[in-house]
C-alpha cells in the first residue's frame, strides 16, 4: 500500500512538472499583454501584502487574548 502511495506522488509530481515546463516555454504575448500582465502583477502583490498584514494583526489580537485568558486560569 505505501508503495502505491509514493508511486501516486512521484506521478503527480512528474506531472505537474511537464505542466510548468509547457507553460514556460510558451511565448509570453504581446508588448501589450505583457504590459497588463505586470499591472495585474503588482496590483496582486499589493493585495497579499495587505492581507498578510491584516492577518498578522488578527493573529497577534487573537494570540494575545488566548494568551491572557489562559494566564487567568
């Protein structure tokens, strides 16, 4: 059963492999494609960047709340 396991990895794995490989050998578009692509591409990084902040803020209130009711008991 377990090599059945790591045989089903290794095959997901060498596919998803020739997947990015396809992907990256195609061509990468027009001057203006690539254009609204590093627009979207910006524009994507800002948005995880806030969401990581606003996260690590949650996580801190919620760590520290935890924390203290914990320090109560």
């Amino acid at each position: 059963m377990l090599t059945f396991v790591f045989a089903t990895c290794l095959a997901a794995l060498l596919v998803a492999a020739y997947f990015a490989w396809d992907v990256l050998k195609t061509d990468k578009g027009t001057p203006e494609m690539q254009k609204i692509a590093a627009a979207i591409h910006t524009g994507a990084l800002a948005f995880l960047n806030r969401q990581n902040r606003t996260i690590s803020i949650l996580f801190l209130i919620t760590g520290g709340g935890i924390f203290s009711l914990y320090a109560l008991l």
